[in-house]
C-alpha cells in the first residue's frame, strides 16, 4: 500500500466560503492536495471504493495529478510529485 501524505498548509480565514469561492472560482484548483508515492496504485483503490474523479488523469510538468471531490463537495488533488533529477 502506497504511503499518503497532506501536502498543504492551513491558512486561517475570516470567511471561509469566499475563500472557497476565491480559490476555486477564480483561481481555479483545489486547496487541498492529497500527495502520494504511488498515484497509480492510490487512483486504482480511490477508484474501486467508489471515489469519482473530475476526468482523467493529467502529467504535468510538477506532477500526476487528478481531482475529486468529498462527499462535502470539497475539491481534492490526488497528487505525485514528480522525481526531482
């Protein structure tokens, strides 16, 4: 089993919900990042437990990535960072 890992850091916000709206809305990502050494094997049991992903999965330049969403509507990034060289 992969190793899973929270990847961000917490920033205290009078209004959550514009934050949110900021965030997602106009930025455009989702403020949480799920990191993992394996994104294949975590997408794979993510997937089998029902998770539905936002589309496939992207390589990026920093990374494999894909979103999902909490049964909260919050907007998750399942993320493998890529190797450093």
């Amino acid at each position: 089993m992969s190793v899973l890992r929270f990847a961000m850091t917490t920033l205290v916000m009078p209004d959550y919900d514009a934050a949110l709206d900021f965030n997602v809305g106009a930025l455009g990502f989702a403020p949480v990042l799920l990191e993992t050494a394996s994104f294949a094997e975590s997408h794979a049991r993510f997937t089998a437990s029902g998770v539905t992903f936002e589309g496939e999965p992207r390589h990026e330049a920093y990374g494999t990535v894909a979103v999902f969403r909490d049964p909260f509507g919050n907007r998750w990034d399942l993320i493998e960072p890529k190797a450093h060289e």
